[in-house]
C-alpha cells in the first residue's frame, strides 16, 4: 500500500499492512499473506530450536478443548468472557483454547505413572484465541494469535525451579537470537496462578508497559545472551526490573542515576505453580517410597506472531522496516535497475540464479517499474542487504551492495556481493 491505512495506529501496523504482510479478516483476526508467512515462520523456528536445545519435546495439541476439563481445574467460570465457548451438535460444551495447562495436565496424567519418566517438558506452537475487549495494534494485541506454550513435569519443588531456570536460560537466548534486548521482571501470574512469575519484555519506544530497571542490565551484549547460564539468570534475577504496577518508586533500591526507564513490549512469560493444576486433576506419579505424588508444575508462553509486531516495533524507520538477519523474510534484495535491458536482465537473472544456488534468500524484483519504485520497496519491506544491477554497473562490472539498518553503500564485483552474502546464509 502507498498510502497509510486509517486503521493503523502504530508503526508495526501500519508497515505489515503497508508491506503487504498481512489482512484484516475481522476484529482482531489476520490472515498471514506470503511474505508476513515467511517472517512468522523464522520466528517460529528459532523458539522451536531453543526449546529443544533446553530438553523441551515438541507435541501438537488441538485448538477446540473440553469444557470438563476446564471445569476439573475450577478455571471454566473464572475466566471470563475472553474465553470463546461453543456448543457442539451433540451439545456437548467446548472452547476455543486461549491457553492449555488443563489439556496438558490431563494428557500427562493419563500417560505417565512413575517418577523415573520425570522430569519432562512437553510444548506445542499452535494458535489460540482470547476475545479481547478492544482488539488493537494489529497482531500486537489481536483476538487470534500464534503461542509457544510449554509445559514442566517434575517430582519435587527443587527439580520443579531448575525446569524454571532452564527456561529462563531458553528465553535469554532465543530473545538475543531474534535481535531483541529482552528485561526479565518479576510478574503477577495472573490467570495462570501460581508463585513465580517473570515476563520478559523488549526495549522499544511505543511500548504499552513502563519499565524500571538497573542499568546494570545494559551492560550484557547479545554475544553474552547467546551464551547465558544459570548463573547469568542468578545474576539478573538478582537486579531491580519492574513494570509500572510493580514497581514502588518510593522503595526502590536502585539510585536515581542507575535507574533506567523505558517503555517495553512483553513478548514472553514464565509461570512456577506447583500442583494447581496437577492436584484438582489428578497429576500423580508413584514415587521411589511407593507414595502417591502430584507433580510440580510450570508453563512457558512465548507470543510468536506478536513478537512480528514487536520486532517491527524495536527496529524502523521513516522508511519501514529493518528486520534482524535472522527473521527476514529474504536475505537479499536483488534489484534489476533496467527493465527490457538485455544486459541488465541477463546479468541480473545469473546473479539470482547463483544466490538461489549458494543458498540465499533473494527476493528478485525484476519488476517494469522506476528506480525509486523499487528502491522505496525494498526499503519498505525491510530486507537486510540490496543488491542493485544497473547498465553503468554492468559494463564497470560491478553491483551496488546496500545495507538496509546503516544505510552504507558499496559498489563491489557480483562475486564479491555473493560472497558476503552467502557466508551471511
């Protein structure tokens, strides 16, 4: 879209919209077109990667749950009207899941019987829905939306924190391999109950919540995130970083210079609750004395379609997107400057073939279109690097090699944007 859409009214919106990423099916509800797919689909794979790096096992749970089950937890009347309920055609009462500690819990306790199956982390990335007042902000806050949600079995409390801590550990890195500066502070559990609690937020201007934090927290790079332990989550967890409604400006201890306030997105939340859901529902394992135990529990969601939104949020400009490499759509913009040049065409049709052959993603506008068409595009859609081929480049025997986030421009030899390029795949 050349235009601005009315509807739009934060950046996030307006460019995924703008960029042709997705559509308004109805309130709150999107469909995810080609190029939005792609993105939402890089995200997914790089929280899947990490969950199964922190011995998480991937399952896939339906959307539409049994009532019952809701009733068993004593959760079916307190939720409220976020919950869509549906009566089938043999009257049977169901809902359209807008989380799944209950489903789980109730799969586990018919599974699993002994604590030597212990501990165990079971996740699925699916779709849910909370019938949200006031839908907004695009796929910040829509009525349908893409979660990792992940669920912790352990026999006793002290196995119950550390599944917690590898988490923890799982969300600084997964963050950091997204792009993202991510401030971990204390939370309520809300709906989901239970006594600890952290959400993780990113840094960004448009914001919803107000963070106060320990400068402290910016002195850890993404190369340190990327290698987080427990002992840097000890580290962390040992700073002052609260949100608006928790945080008391009266008693904090941080010093008004190390005191940093800035506004953040929540994109991740982790939840320890013991046996809320284990007790009610029957969660028992036989432990090594013959004994009847219920399992210690926690959940771990992470916003996979809102973090497309909140990534957006962190990383534009006046021009559109920048996204991060690693959740890109394409790698490379390949950009043919002279549409119906015979030279232009066929050197910009063997570069793309070479790209495609080494493995990089190349979106290859080859479009009968003007320059600054071209040029606003790809700026617009947010690729990371652009490759440019135009008739005085051709003859000189080079391309213009563009870095989106910086803006710096180069002219270097084909082999040499292929080069950079593919180390960078």
């Amino acid at each position: 879209m050349k235009e601005t859409p009315t509807e739009a009214q934060i950046a996030s919106h307006r460019l995924m919209l703008r960029a042709g990423m997705i559509r308004q099916s109805s309130a709150g509800i999107y469909s995810w077109l080609p190029m939005g797919f792609r993105v939402l689909r890089n995200i997914e794979q790089i929280v899947r990667e990490e969950q199964d790096r922190a011995g998480a096992q991937e399952m896939l749970m339906p959307t539409i749950q049994s009532a019952e089950l809701w009733r068993k937890s004593g959760r079916y009347d307190d939720y409220g009207k976020e919950m869509l309920r549906i009566i089938d055609r043999g009257e049977r009462e169901l809902l359209y899941g807008p989380t799944n500690e209950e489903l789980i819990t109730d799969i586990f306790a018919s599974s699993v019987r002994s604590y030597r199956d212990l501990p165990k982390n079971l996740y699925h990335i699916q779709w849910k829905f909370r019938d949200e007042i006031r839908p907004r902000f695009g796929v910040m806050r829509g009525r349908e939306f893409l979660m990792k949600d992940a669920y912790s079995f352990d026999l006793e409390k002290e196995g119950a924190e550390q599944s917690y801590l590898k988490m923890f550990v799982a969300y600084l890195r997964t963050f950091a391999r997204l792009g993202l500066r991510a401030v971990p502070v204390q939370a309520d559990p809300g709906a989901i109950g239970g006594n600890m609690s952290h959400e993780f937020h990113i840094l960004a201007d448009t914001g919803e919540s107000d963070l106060y934090f320990d400068a402290a927290f910016e002195e850890y790079t993404a190369e340190q995130m990327l290698k987080a332990d427990f002992g840097m989550v000890k580290d962390l967890r040992g700073l002052y970083a609260a949100a608006d409604e928790k945080h008391d400006a009266a008693n904090c201890p941080v010093p008004d210079g190390q005191l940093r306030q800035r506004k953040g997105i929540e994109v991740g939340h982790i939840f320890y609750f013991g046996t809320k859901y284990s007790a009610p529902m029957g969660a028992a394992v036989t432990s090594s004395t013959g004994e009847q135990v219920n399992v210690e529990m926690g959940s771990y969601g992470i916003g996979v379609s809102r973090l497309v939104g909140a990534i957006i949020e962190a990383s534009h400009d006046e021009k559109g997107i920048i996204w991060p490499e690693s959740v890109a759509p394409w790698k490379a913009a390949l950009i043919n400057l002279r549409y119906g040049d015979a030279e232009c065409t066929a050197a910009a049709d063997g570069l793309y073939e070479k790209f495609q052959n080494a493995g990089v993603a190349t979106l290859y506008d080859d479009r009968d279109e003007r320059p600054g068409v071209k040029f606003a595009d790809a700026d617009l859609i947010g690729i990371p690097w652009h490759v440019t081929v135009g008739p005085r480049g051709v003859k000189a025997g080079v391309v213009e090699f563009k870095n989106r986030a910086t803006g710096e421009t180069v002219e270097i030899t084909p082999e040499a944007a292929l080069n950079r390029l593919a180390v960078k795949a």
